[in-house]
C-alpha cells in the first residue's frame, strides 16, 4: 500500500506526472527531459532525484550521460500509467511532450547507429 501512495503523491506533481509517463515509453537523460519539458536542469533533476529516491526511476551510464528509466514493477501501479497513457489525449501537454520526444536533437547512441 505504500508504494501506491508513494507513487499517487509522485503524480499529484505535473511535472513529474509528465517525466513519470515519458519514461514508461523510453529512457531519457537530463539534457533530454529537459528539451521536451521546456524547463530548467535543476528543476527537472529535482524532481528526477525525488523519483528517484522513492524508488520509481533508476539510472545507468551510457557514455558521457546518465540516463533514467523508470523502475516501477507493481502490476496495479504499472495499469494506472496505462490507463493514463491510454487517454492521454485528453491532456494536450501530454501530447505536446510526446510530439517533442520525436524533435528532440539528443538521443541514444543506438538511435544514431
């Protein structure tokens, strides 16, 4: 039960709402986030760090950066990001963020292979 109110306190914030359902789709850098958010570094690694150390994205090295992923296992929890996926048309900055992944000029190396 924790988790899920961990995870529900985590969505009550937009941006990490928005971070949050980026990375159900791809793992992103901070450069990265902070291109499709349109925000500042610190803002975005402030809330990459409090996802973070509640547990729901973790990061590995790919060369120069450090890429977050998110680490959320729990099927109920895994369901609900679906679902918000799933009508996420009914949120433009959703959608806004989404189409600024595909125009984002910094990517995974395997992406420019």
């Amino acid at each position: 039960m924790h988790n899920l109110v961990s995870f529900l306190k985590a969505l009550s914030d937009e941006t990490r709402l928005r971070i949050i359902v980026l990375l159900a789709s791809k793992d992103h850098c901070v450069c990265e986030l902070t291109e499709i958010l349109q925000l500042s570094q610190p803002k975005v690694s402030k809330h990459l760090t409090k996802l973070r150390d509640i547990g729901f994205v973790k990061t590995f090295r790919q060369g120069q950066y450090i890429f977050y992923q998110l680490a959320v296992r729990e099927p109920l929890i895994l369901d609900l990001l679906k679902d918000i996926i799933a009508h996420m048309e009914a949120y433009p900055i959703l959608v806004n963020d989404a189409h600024r992944v595909s125009q984002c000029s910094v990517a995974h190396k395997e992406d420019k292979a």
